[in-house]
C-alpha cells in the first residue's frame, strides 16, 4: 500500500501518474491493450457459494479497495484490486473474478457485478479521461471504467481512488486496435496478458524499457471451459478473510446467506412441505390414533387416510397436513416447521405395534406414489392369476424355464452352491429373479413380503433367511415385487409356513417390518387344471363342432362351386343388376301403388257383394280382407293408410312407340342399381342359393300380408332356404314372376292355370260390371287381378323347383294371357274414351291417355320381339304397371291442363292458330320446344338399353314405368319429363288442339332461353323442378311491370311492416308475444300499468333529489364565481345529467333513440329541446309542415300558452317515439324558473333499449285521422289518438 | 335535337335507358322484365336480356361498358356479360322490395343500389355482397349516383331528403333537403362533380350545390308528380344543358346556367321515364312509358 494508493491527488502520486501517462502514451505497443484486459476478465458462471456473496458498495459511495499482495517489493507499481461493488439486482448471483497477471504486476480491477467489464477501459473513454492537465486537478484521479463496445451497456465513471501505476496498468492508449478485440472475443484465444512490462518494471531505467519487450502470454485456450480459478483463492487466508485484514473492510469469505423462510405472501412458488405422509402403519388402525401422535408435532389441519378407490378399503397410507397455529404472544407455530417435527420425530414411531414411516411431502406426491405401491401390489396380486396362462419369460441365468409342472425349485441358480439353508452370495445377481415368483408357484405355501415393507435387496435374502431360520422353509425366493419364502408342498409346509407368519408377521427385519402375507395353500389364483374326463369332453364336443362346421362349409363350397359351374358370369352379373333393378322397381310399387290398393280393395266391404254375386269362394279373398297391409323394411311408410292418397303421384308409364324404349327413365334404375352395388355384392351371396330352388319364393301379397302365410305354406316346408328367402324382404317382382310362370310351363300345371284364368276372367266379368267409368274401380280390379294371379302363382312356385331361365313355351302361354288381359281393358277403357274425348272433361281425360297406351303396349307386345322380351314379366307386373299408369295419369292432365290454361292467359294476345300435326312430333302445344329436346333425348339413350336387351338380361329386364311426379311444376322441363314419347305428345297435341299457336320465333332457342332464365333464378337447378320459380318473400307485382313504371305513390306504414327487415322483426315478436299472451293479456297490461303508476309515483327518489339538489347548489356556486349566462349554465345542468344515446331506425317510426346504456329508473335522460313557441306560431307552424308532408309532429306543448317545436330545430329527443307501454316519461320541471321538457326514465332501460314515452295525444276516438300505433308493445292501444 | 330512331321492342313501359360508357351501346329495360340492348347508332337490336322474374326498374352500365347490372322488383340485382347476353350466375340478394335505382362505381367495383325497403345498399360487384348499407331514408329511395371520382354517393327519397354519403366509411356527410320537401324521385352528380341535379315531384328539378347545402337553381317546364323521372346533363355549343322527361310526353331541354328551356322534344306517348345523353356525342336517348326508345340527335346542319 502506498501512499499514492489513498492519496493520488497529492502531488507526488499526481505527477507519478502524469509520468506514467506519458510514458504510456510513448509506448503505446507496451502497453497492454484493452483487449487483453477485457478479455481477462471473465464472468464466471455463479456458483453456489459465490452466490452467497454480497458485494455492497456503490459507485458512488467510493470504492473498496482490495489490496492485493504482488510479490513485487515495489508497492507502488502494485495496483490494488478495485472491487466496486455495483449495487446490481443480481450481484448476488454472479460473480465476476479479475484473473490477476501470473507476475502480479499487473492486477486488474477486479470488478463485481453482472456487468463483467467495468473496470475495463475503453479506448475512447481513455483517451477521454486521460488528459494529463485534468487528472491532477480532480481530487480523485477520474479514471474512467468503461464497458468495450460489445457489452452494450454504457460505460461509467466511477471514482477510482487508485494508484497512478494502476491508472497505467489500466489505461490502455488510445489506439488500441479495436477489431483485435472484437476479434478476439470468437476466437480459441482470447487475448494476450502481458507477463511482464518493462514499462511497469521500476528497475529498469528508461533506456533499458525501451530495450526490453513485453512478454505476453496468450490466455483463452487452454481452459476454455474450466473457469479460471480465483486468483484470490492464492492469497493466503483469502477466504478467512484474513488477507487484508487491517485495511479491508470487504468481507472477503463467502458470505452465506440464510434463507429466506417461506412467506406466503410474498414468495413465490409452493411453499416447503406442510404436509407428511404416513406409511406402515396397519391399515386398520382409526385415524384417531394416527391423529392422537400427530397432533402432538403441531396442529392438524386435515388428516386423510388413503383408501382404495375402488373397493374402499383402507392402504396404510395417511397424509396429514399441518396448519399454522397462532399462539397468542408467541411467534406462531408454522405447519412448516410442525411437519418437519413431525418427519423428524414421527418416524420410528409406533402405531399399535406397527412403526410408521413419515415422510414430508409437499404436494402430496409421495402420498401418491405410496398409495400407487400399494395399491400396485394389491392389484398385482390379483393380476397374476392372469398371467399364469402366459410363460414366464427365462430368467437369463435360471434353469430351465418353468414349463414343467411342479418344479417348485428350479428357480434355484446352480450356482449358488450352498443348500437352501446356507445364506446365497449376498449381490449374487441372480437373487433378485425377473419373472415374477408368483406366477410359477402353484401348490407350495409361500409367504409374500412385499417390496414396500422390506427393500428388495439380493442381500437381504441372507439375513431374511437367518431371520427365520426357526421355520422350516424351503426356500427365498425374491422378485422386484418382494419376497417369498416357500416352503413345502406338504401338510407340514403349510403349517410351518403359517407358524411363520404368526411369528413374524410384522415383525421388524432391521429398520424395516415384515408385513407377511401368508398364502399356506399356494397361489390363490392358481387354478388346478381341470379332470382328464373333463379334457376329454370338451375336446370331444369341440371336435364335434369343428367337423360340424367343415362339413357345413364344404358344402357351401360345393354348391358354390355348382352354382359358378352352370353359371355364365355375365348372366349373372346382369342378373345381379335385374335383381336390384326389380327390387327397387317392385318396392315401389308395393309401396305407392300395390300396398294402398290392395287394402283398399281388400277392404272386405268391398268384395263381398261381388264375391257373392260371382259365386267364387276364392280361399285368400276371404282371408285376405282381414289382414292389414303389412310394409316391407324397405318402405315403411308408404304402406300406411295415408298412402292411399299418394299413388296418384306415383304413375307408371309404359314407355312406348316404335323406336324408342322408354328411355328417360331406365338411368334412374341404373342409377339407384349402381348405388347400391356394395350391396348387391353382399346380397348375392345370400341370393346366389335360391336360385336353384325357386318354388320358395312367395309372391308379393307375401310381403305385404305377413301374417298371411301359416296355411299357405304347410308344403313348402320351413326350409332354411326358405327362411332365407323372406328374409329378403323385397323380393323382385319380374323375377317371382318369371320363375313362377316358368314353373307353370314346366310342370304343365294346367289346373292352376286354368284357374288364374279363371279367376282372371271372374275379375274381369266383375269388373265389367261395376265399370261405369270408374277409374277407382278399374284400378280396385286391377289390383285383385293381380293378387289373383299372384296367388295362382305362388301355387305353382310352391311345386316348382328348378327351371331354366326361360322357355319359349311359357313366353308365348304369358304373351297370350297378356293380351287378352289387355285387349280387355282397352276394349273397355276405349269405350270411356270415345266419351271422355267428346266431353273433354279432366277427368276423363286420364282415362283417354290411359287407354291409348294400353293400345300400344298390347301392339307392342304382339309386335316387336324387343319389346316382347321387355315385355316378360308376367301378368303381375303388367297390372301392377297398368294400374299407376292409371293413377299417374289423372295428376298429369290435370295439371297439364292448369298449364296450358296459364299459357293462354298468359299469351293470349300472341296466339296464332295451331298448326297441323305433320311431324312425327308436332307442334301443336303451346310448348313447342319438347321437340327438339326429347328427339334428342331418346337416341342419345337409346343405345345403353339395348346393350343391356343383348345381355342376355332381357328375359326379364322390367319395363321402365314413370313416376310422374305431380308436384313438379309444369314448366318446359316439367313437360319434357312428362312427355316421354309420341303418344304422350300426340295426346298433348289433341287437348291443346284449338289453343292459339304462340308466336315464339324460333322454338328451340326459345325453350333454351327459358330454360336458361329458369336455371339463373334458382342458382343453377336444372331440369323438373317441385317448386314454382317465384320471387321470394314479400312481393307485390305492380301492375305496369316495374317500380319505375309504376309511379311513385305512397306507401302505407302497415305495407311498409311487411318488408322493411327491422320492422318485420318487431313485428315477429309482436305476433309471437301476442300470441304466448293472448290469455293473459289483461294481466299483463294491468301489470304494466301498475308498474308505470308506481315507478311514476316513487319517481322522484331520494338519491335523485340529493342528487338534484347538489347538482343546483353546485350550478349556483360556480354561478356566483363566473356569473356568465345563466341560459348556459342551466343548459348545462340538463347537460350533465344528460344520459348517452343515440337514434338509429327504429321499428315504431321512422327513427327513434336508443340507450347506449343500462338507465336506471328515474334518471334523467335526456332534455326535448326545440324553439320554443307561442301556441299560434306552432298552429301555424303545424299547418305548414302538414302541408309540406312532414309527417311527423315535433311539436311538445309545455303549456297552455307554449309549444316546443323541435321539427328544424332541437335536439335528438325528438325522436323518442310513442308507444302504450312506455319506458320513458316525459315531464315538465321549472329549472331556473323555466320550464323544461324533460325526459326519464320510467323504468331500468337496458342498453340498446328504444326509448319510448307515452304522447298523451288526445284521444279521437270517431276521427279519420286516428294515428295507428306501432309500437308493438303488449298493451298498445293501436292508436296514438 | 330531332328525332332519329324509334326503337321498339319493349313489350312494356321502359324504364330507364342508358347509353354505355363507350357510347356504343344504348341499354333500355322494361317492366317486361327484359333489358334490350341497342346499337346507339345503327338502333339494331344486339341483345335481349332476359332473366328477371319481374320488371325491371333500373340498369347501369359498368364503366367499362362489358357489364350492364339491372335492378328488378324481384329485389335481385343481376349483371349481364354484354357480349354474351348471358347473365352472370350469382344474383345480388339483400333488398327486402324493389331495387329502383342503381349506379356503378367509376372504378367497377361497387355497385350502389337504392331500393323500395328505403336502403341503400353498397355492393361489391365481385362478390355479390353487401359492403355496406346505408341506413339512409324513410321512404322508398328513388335515386342513387356515385360522383365521378367514387368516393361519394348521393341518395335521394320519398322522404324528400338527398343525402350525400361517403363511399368508404358510409357516412353522411350531407343532407340536402328543400323545404317544402316533396319527394325526391332522382338525383344525380354533375359531370363535375359539384353539383347535385335532384328531381322531385313537385314538377322541379333542383340544382344543388351539396357542398353549401343550397339550392342553387331549379328548373321548371316539364311536369313531374307522379312518376321518378331521370334526365341527365349534356353539353351544347354555349354550354351545359340539363335534359329531363316529363309526364306528358315531353322532354324538356334546359341551359343549366340560365334555366331557360332551350328545346322541348315531343314524340313520346306518355310518361318519358329515362332520359340519356350520349358522352361524347351529340345524342340523346329517351324511353317511355309507351314502351318506346328513342333516340334524338343534334342536327349537323
């Protein structure tokens, strides 16, 4: 220490560091550079007790020096080691060491804090400071501490109460170079330290300075990682503090700080453990007790003793938690340090006779794990059973793996060659086994000490055995579960093994308590293997089984194999497609046509008379009428009596002409066929068998009459190909037909059939009779011919067995048959036909289009073989397809004929006389446009039916019948749906025969542009459609075409509610509200009524009125200050109290003011501002604005003599409008002694809320010009006057 | 001006004619619920657009002259491809009653539309959605304009006020409102932009200057009660001229400076409805109640 260390403003050491300075500035290379010492000095990374450090000491509060010993002798040349404690929030946490030279010639300020490089100088900050003029002059030598540059916090100034020589070792010249620096700091090396300085060395005289060279040494590489030692630590008796002890006043030995107790309020994070976990203890014991020894560490604040959460039972396993208890005078007993004591002293405990383990536990985890581990061994205990069944996997150094039954010991390692009763190597691996004991335990009494209760250690199994050597045991055995001690398989063993447990059983093994589990009839859960004869049985029958099932399933093979043997995949592929096809088709039939009029001509009513008269007791009519329409799975709805009314929707068509299939519609079965191809794939299997036996099939009164069946079918016995069938609920119609006719053929069956002739005929003649033109009739007939015939069928498909697919014989049997059927029928219906056309009602109108396509169909039958193939499927299907052609037919020319009348109105003045029908397909129709498109249509499809014919399907395709739909709307597209062919335009042409030809220009592009306009407003629909293209919502057509045409008139306030969205919607509450209060309403009106009276009477509440009165005493004070304008101040006060609202549209008026927020009753919201009037201007002024066509009055009557008018001029407040059950009241108060209009608040208003207050016009209850009332409230009155 | 071309093809009162931007194009729509468009010189029928389930009230071309957007009492508003006479897929629903009066932005892509459920309604044309709606009138709005530059839109109705909206943020910036305030039934910006030309019906057509809020002229001569007459402004060797229909079958032409009428053009048979002048030529078009459109050129000679 020198004197100049203290004391560097005296001259002396002033002009020793001038010298110095200027001997550094001479030799700028000598001096160590700034680089060096920055890099020197390095933050080391906090350690614990470093941590524990605190450097007091601020900047500003000077500096302590910590004196280092230099083994220099010149003490002037030693600088001290500035430690300046910068008082950083993080002191404590880093420390920042100063790495002394290796000489000690140079020291380096060692600076503290987070910040490393304080005591660094920065060249500019040097150069800055280091005028030689100033330093002398500061009583402190001001050296400055800057940061470099990379640290980017600013550098500091800091007194530095140092030696001139540690001013030079420091200061580093101006031009150190910068970029070495910054280079350095990536770099393995980190700088260089100057070893020795000839500049520093006081004993050489300048000329030898010169001469020598600095010696540096490069730092930074050798121990990159390693942070470098304290140098301090070289300094004896450093960390006693004993260094520097006179002089130093830092506190140089780690300082350990205590730490801080927990304090809920203000630290962070769970506080230490208040809770402790008990274990050991036997489970049984009452928490009393448990509590009784705990309570006495501190006061309990919740005890809870574990328990299984699924049986309830107990674990053994508590926790308590401590509270804190205030003693009254005392510093208070924390829960803390209650649990501490408690750990502390609880363990080792006794409980009963079971020592407790207690364990501190903070958040309860250890409570957890512990009641897991028991609960875990409980568990797995009752777990292996199970695993028994699987092996056990091999020990790594056991013998052979436990397969062998009783082999109680082959657990036992070879190598352990004492007996059983010597004690094993103790840490022989082998002793803890890895597959769990208990399974390969079978019949051996075993006692089990869980691994909870004593460690399992391989060591432990010595002293475990020593332990109990009084017991003749056979052997330990341990896994990570526990221990077991086994022991014979014998009488004796299970005693000894039950001695043992009475003896032992929790008795302590050192620190730790045998909690035993004795098991003296071996592993509960090991099951014995069942009898031999047991064995043998069981086999025998699985065998059984198995056989049973193989036998099953080659048959299935073989007659899988049959089947693909004299099956053409491609038939039967199209046959897949047919069935679908046919039950899709026969599902709609029964469900829209068949269902409804088979019950209806069921209905036994009907039928007796006829029957009686005919004298045919047919064995089903007579049953059949009592039975009720069963539906398929399929159709569930449609067979329920409501349907009756829908088959006239659904109408079968019987395509025809000459060229043309019925084409539109066969997509539509290709189409729902191909939805449901993964079925199809399915159903085959099932379907597949039957084929060969068709006699099982019933017809189709089977699936509509379920219950009809116990007498019909005693022959065909309940086969399971036969269950198997009805499953199948929906069986195809044509092909029932088809099989069953062919049946007929084959078998010659001619009784049978002689009979559904017969029956046929009975029909026919029946029908005949009751004819009259009914069509209902017809159709009532149609439908028990067909169930007529089907039951003629179902006979024959009963003996039927195998057919062939087809047989010409049988064909031309049901050609025949058919065209009689339907020579009938037309015979019959052209006889209505020739009237009807005459007449040219509606109504028979269905029956002459039915008739002709009749006609057709019969020719075609008789005619093309295409067709005739089509044309199959029996008589069932025929009817069944006659009859909704029938019934879709009435719908059609209907609505064929509103069409057409629309058309006319429509185009009445554009009609030019109808042309002749020339063409193959005229255009005779208002809607020419049909033309163009259909021939299109039919030849675009044409080709895909056909291939279908070729097949090889055609035997039985069905004929396409139409649905016609009588809801599509009867639009071009709804034609051309309608329209499938010739005929059905030839039919068209007839009824709109003399209608006036429109003059269209060119037809197609009209129809295509109608088409296109129809699509554009229904967003891209095409085709038929079910509703009427129309303008949604409310629309009232004007008269002249448009709204510009129309002229402006005015619109009435009840037509404006009907669009005007806003109004609407009130007006929808209203109806609602009305609607929900119609019983009810007088109550709610005299409730409103009430509410308004009261709030009206306790209106001025007594807050206000303070409030009020504070508000004047207020106004008056600031009055007699300013003594401004009165009229502003009181505008002010109603300013003030003025509530925020705004006007925006509302649903009783054009506009209306709205509450920006929740209003209390009575408070003010708002002043009706406006100029105020003598009564004779407002007259006028009234006059004016009617004339004017201001509708609306913004006229307010104060008094007798005044008016506001706020129609120019006023406020917002003008728009509150009426309404009968206002929310607002208006009042007329003197302030100032003028009177003011004034709005409040009747009730809370809520935000948003319409204000309203009640007009109190007069009541004008004969006059015109009443004033209709929109206010939608509950109790409106409907009129403002 | 002298008759020139009598168009006739409506099968109903025509309601609005315009002619396109480029000045090609004359579109005229009806109460037939179709919109034809002609050629403005030749008066060949190029299109007919057909479409609307109702009549049509009022068309606008698009700037660009490619899209014509209709307005009809079946609340839709429908663009139309020009070249193609089709019309675009996606009306634009919102309006709650008739669509009376529609104006594309300078720029294309809005569209304003005023409508008999007194909204005003701006759309963005590429979406066919409501940008914004203007809570404006009480009464059936009879006219909507977007001044040149498209950041302002006036709006005028039954209620007799015209209010000056401005295009982005929907707010009012100006009521204009005479005092007597009968109905407006049109209103459109001059070509400059500073002016307001407001029809209303008690048979005067105001011009105001919206910026002072005041009437600066009104025209008279022509009669107008009942019916929402549009006119528009055109230019004349000494001037600008303001050209409106009538009810009785008139046209009346005025000088927008002096409000003398400079020429009176009679040929309709009714009401004249729409009035158009064509942008750079010598032109004008008219369509009428009677289901006419015609079109009047200046005289060369």
């Amino acid at each position: 220490m020198s004197f100049a260390d203290f004391f560097p403003a005296a001259p002396k050491a002033a002009k020793r560091a001038a010298e110095e300075r200027q001997r550094a500035r001479g030799k700028p290379t000598d001096i160590l550079s700034a680089t060096s010492v920055s890099a020197g000095v390095i933050v080391r990374p906090s350690g614990s007790e470093d941590s524990q450090i605190s450097r007091p000491g601020g900047v500003t509060s000077g500096s302590i020096i910590e004196q280092a010993v230099t083994g220099q002798e010149d003490s002037e040349s030693v600088p001290g080691d500035l430690l300046n404690g910068v008082g950083s929030a993080s002191s404590h946490a880093s420390t920042v060491s100063s790495v002394f030279s290796a000489n000690n010639q140079l020291s380096i300020i060692s600076n503290a804090g987070a910040i490393s490089n304080l005591h660094n100088l920065t060249p500019l900050t040097n150069t800055e400071s280091s005028p030689p003029g100033k330093a002398p002059s500061s009583p402190q030598f001001k050296s400055t501490y800057g940061h470099t540059p990379t640290d980017g916090s600013p550098g500091f100034v800091e007194p530095l109460p140092d030696s001139d020589a540690m001013v030079a070792n420091a200061m580093t010249p101006a031009h150190t170079p910068l970029e070495s620096r910054l280079s350095a700091r990536p770099a393995g090396v980190k700088g260089s330290i100057a070893t020795y300085d000839p500049e520093l060395d006081p004993k050489l005289n300048s000329k030898q300075k010169r001469k020598l060279k600095a010696v540096y040494r490069e730092f930074g590489e050798e121990d990159d990682d390693l942070p470098p030692k304290d140098p301090r630590l070289a300094i004896p008796h450093y960390t006693k503090g004993a260094a520097n002890k006179p002089k130093c006043k830092l506190r140089t030995a780690p300082y350990i700080l205590k730490a801080f107790p927990f304090d809920s309020a203000t630290s962070v994070g769970p506080g230490p453990p208040t809770q402790v976990v008990v274990t050991g203890f036997n489970p049984l014991t009452p928490v009393s007790h448990i509590n009784a020894l705990f309570s006495s560490f501190g006061e309990i604040a919740e005890t809870s003793n574990k328990t299984d959460p699924i049986s309830g039972s107990l674990l053994g396993v508590c926790s308590i938690r401590y509270k804190d208890r205030i003693v009254r005078g005392a510093a208070p007993q924390l829960a803390i340090d209650a649990a501490r004591r408690a750990e502390k002293g609880g363990t080792g405990q006794r409980i009963g006779t079971y020592t407790v383990r207690v364990e501190r536990d903070r958040e309860g985890r250890r409570c957890r794990r512990a009641v897991e581990a028991v609960l875990h061994r409980l568990r797995g205990e009752e777990k292996k059973p199970e695993e028994k069944e699987t092996p056990p996997q091999t020990v790594p150094n056991s013998a052979p793996p436990p397969t062998a039954p009783k082999g109680p010991s082959v657990k036992v390692a070879p190598k352990i060659p004492e007996g059983p009763k010597n004690t094993s190597r103790p840490g022989f691996p082998s002793l803890v086994e890895e597959s769990p004991i208990l399974n390969q335990l079978k019949r051996e009494p075993y006692i089990f000490i869980a691994h909870c209760y004593v460690p399992v250690l391989s060591t432990t199994v010595s002293h475990l055995k020593k332990r109990l050597k009084a017991f003749d045991w056979k052997e330990v055995r341990l896994d990570k579960t526990g221990y077991y001690v086994i022991f014979d398989n014998s009488r004796r063993g299970e005693d000894e093994a039950l001695r043992c447990y009475k003896a032992c059983h929790m008795t302590p093994l050192f620190t730790y308590i045998m909690n035993m589990e004795c098991q003296q009839y071996g592993n509960p859960s090991y099951e014995r293997s069942p009898s031999p004869g047991q064995v043998e049985a069981e086999k025998r029958d699985k065998a059984e089984r198995e056989r049973r099932r193989v036998e099953y399933e080659q048959e299935i093979e073989i007659q899988k194999k049959q089947r693909a043997s004299d099956l053409d995949p491609v038939r039967e592929a199209a046959d897949i497609v047919r069935r679908e096809l046919i039950e899709k088709l026969l599902s709609d039939i029964k469900s829209r046509i068949a269902g409804p009029a088979l019950f209806n001509y069921l209905d036994p009513d009907r039928h007796v008379d006829k029957r009686r008269r005919l004298g045919i007791s047919d064995p089903y009519d007579t049953r059949r009428p009592t039975i009720h329409i069963e539906r398929t799975d399929e159709s569930p709805l449609a067979g329920t009596p409501d349907s009756r009314a829908d088959p006239m929707a659904a109408g079968q068509r019987r395509p025809l002409g000459s060229s043309t299939l019925n084409i539109t519609a066969l997509p539509r079965i290709r189409k729902g066929a191909g939805t449901k191809q993964g079925i199809v794939g399915f159903a085959d299997e099932r379907r597949k068998r039957p084929v060969p036996r068709k006699a099982d099939i019933r017809p189709l009164h089977h699936r509509l009459h379920q219950f009809y069946d116990e007498e019909d079918s005693e022959d065909e016995q309940r086969t399971p190909m036969t269950r198997d069938t009805e499953e199948q609920e929906s069986r195809p119609l044509s092909r029932m037909s088809t099989t069953s006719a062919e049946s007929e053929d084959e078998n010659a069956k001619v009784p049978v059939k002689d009979r559904t002739e017969e029956d046929l005929e009975s029909r026919w003649g029946g029908e005949d009779e009751g004819e009259d033109g009914q069509a209902t009739t017809f159709i009532h007939s149609d439908a028990y011919r067909d169930e007529t015939v089907d039951a003629s069928i179902e006979e024959l498909a009963r003996e039927a067995n195998m057919l062939p697919l087809s047989s010409k014989k049988r064909k031309r049997l049901l050609k025949e048959l058919e065209a009689r059927k339907k020579q009938r029928e037309d015979d019959k219906l052209f006889g209505i036909e020739r009237e009807d056309i005459e007449t040219f009602e509606a109504a028979p109108i269905n029956i002459e289009i039915e008739v002709p396509g009749e006609e057709q169909e019969v020719k075609a039958e008789a005619e093309t073989p295409v067709e005739d193939l089509g044309e199959l499927p029996d008589a069932t299907e025929a009817t069944a397809k006659t009859k909704p052609k029938k019934k879709g037919a009435k719908p059609k020319k209907k609505s064929k004929k509103q069409l057409f009348e629309e058309r006319e109105l429509k185009k009445a003045q554009e009609r030019a006389l109808l042309e002749d029908i020339q063409e193959e397909q005229p255009a005779e129709e208002i809607e020419e446009e049909p033309q163009p498109e259909e021939e299109i249509e039919p030849e675009a499809e044409v080709e895909p039916p056909r291939a279908e014919v070729e097949w090889g399907v055609s035997s039985d395709v069905p004929r396409r019948t139409v649905e016609d739909d009588e809801s599509i709307i009867l639009d071009l597209d709804g034609w051309q749906h309608l329209i499938k062919d010739n005929e059905d335009l030839h039919f068209l042409q007839d009824v709109l025969k003399d209608e006036p030809e429109a003059d269209l220009g060119h037809a197609a592009a009209w129809a295509w542009k109608q088409k296109e306009i129809k699509a554009l407003n229904r967003g891209g629909e095409r085709g038929p459609v079910r509703s009427k293209t129309m303008i949604e919502g409310y629309y009232v057509p004007n008269a002249s075409g448009s709204a510009r045409t129309e002229g402006t008139k005015k619109i009435l306030e009840s037509e404006k509610s009907k669009y005007l969205p806003h109004r609407i919607r009130v007006q929808k509450a209203r109806e609602e509200r009305e609607a929900q209060a119609k019983n009810e309403t007088q109550s709610v009106v005299d409730a409103a009524k009430l509410a308004a009276a009261k709030s009206i009477s306790g209106s001025s509440s007594r807050s206000n009125r303070a409030n009020n009165r504070r508000l004047v005493a207020d106004i008056n004070a600031q009055k007699q200050v300013i003594s401004g304008d009165a009229d502003v101040l009181r505008f002010n006060q109603l300013k003030k109290r003025k509530k925020p609202v705004k006007f925006a549209r509302s649903a009783i008026h054009n506009w209306g003011l709205y509450a920006m927020e929740n209003i209390s009753a009575n408070d003010m919201i708002i002043e009706y501002v406006g100029e105020k009037v003598r009564q004779q201007v407002a007259d006028m002024r009234e006059r004016r604005y009617l004339k004017s066509g201001i509708g609306s009055s913004y006229l307010f009557r104060i008094d007798e003599t005044t008016v506001i008018d706020a129609t120019k001029r006023g406020g917002i407040a003008r728009f509150i409008n009426h309404s009968c059950t206002p929310n607002c009241t208006a009042k007329i108060i003197k302030v100032e002694g003028s009177k003011r209009i004034v709005i409040y608040a009747l009730r809370d208003i809520a935000q948003n809320e319409e204000l309203t207050y009640d007009y109190k016009f007069e009541r004008e209850f004969d006059s015109d010009d009443r004033i209709p009332c929109l206010c939608g409230s509950s109790g409106c009155k409907g009129f403002l006057n | 001006y002298k008759p020139k071309l009598i168009l006739r093809g409506h099968k109903r009162g025509v309601s609005a004619v315009r002619f396109s931007p480029d000045g090609n194009w004359i579109a005229s729509c009806s109460a037939d619920s179709t919109i034809k468009i002609w050629d403005a010189r030749s008066g060949k029928l190029a299109h007919t657009l057909e479409g609307h389930l109702a009549g049509i009230s009022t068309i606008s071309w698009s700037p660009d002259s490619k899209l014509i957007a209709s307005g009809s009492d079946d609340k839709s508003i429908r663009l139309w491809d020009v070249a193609t006479g089709k019309a675009y897929p996606v009306p634009f629903l919102g309006h709650h009653n008739y669509v009376y009066s529609l104006a594309f932005s300078p720029k294309g892509n809005m569209l304003v539309s005023g409508s008999y459920d007194e909204a005003v309604f701006l759309w963005d044309v590429r979406t066919a959605r409501v940008l914004r709606s203007l809570p404006a009138h009480s009464d059936p709005v009879g006219g909507v304009d977007f001044i040149r530059d498209g950041t302002m839109v006036v709006s005028c109705a039954g209620d007799g006020l015209i209010r000056i909206w401005d295009t982005g943020t929907g707010q009012c910036l100006r009521t204009l409102v005479h005092e007597d305030n009968p109905p407006v039934v049109s209103v459109r910006f001059s070509p400059n932009g500073k002016f307001v030309l407001a029809w209303t019906l008690d048979s005067c057509v105001r011009l105001w200057n919206y910026v002072e809020g005041r009437c600066v002229k009104t025209y008279q001569g022509h009669k107008n009660s009942k019916y929402s007459i549009t006119g528009a402004f055109g230019v004349y060797d000494s001037g600008a001229f303001a050209v409106s229909g009538s009810e009785d079958g008139d046209m009346v032409v005025w000088d927008v400076t002096s409000k003398a009428v400079l020429q009176r053009l009679s040929g309709h048979d009714g009401v004249v409805l729409g009035v158009d002048t064509h942008p750079t030529e010598r032109m004008i078009v008219s369509g009428g109640l009677d289901g006419t459109v015609r079109i009047w050129r200046e005289d060369e000679a």
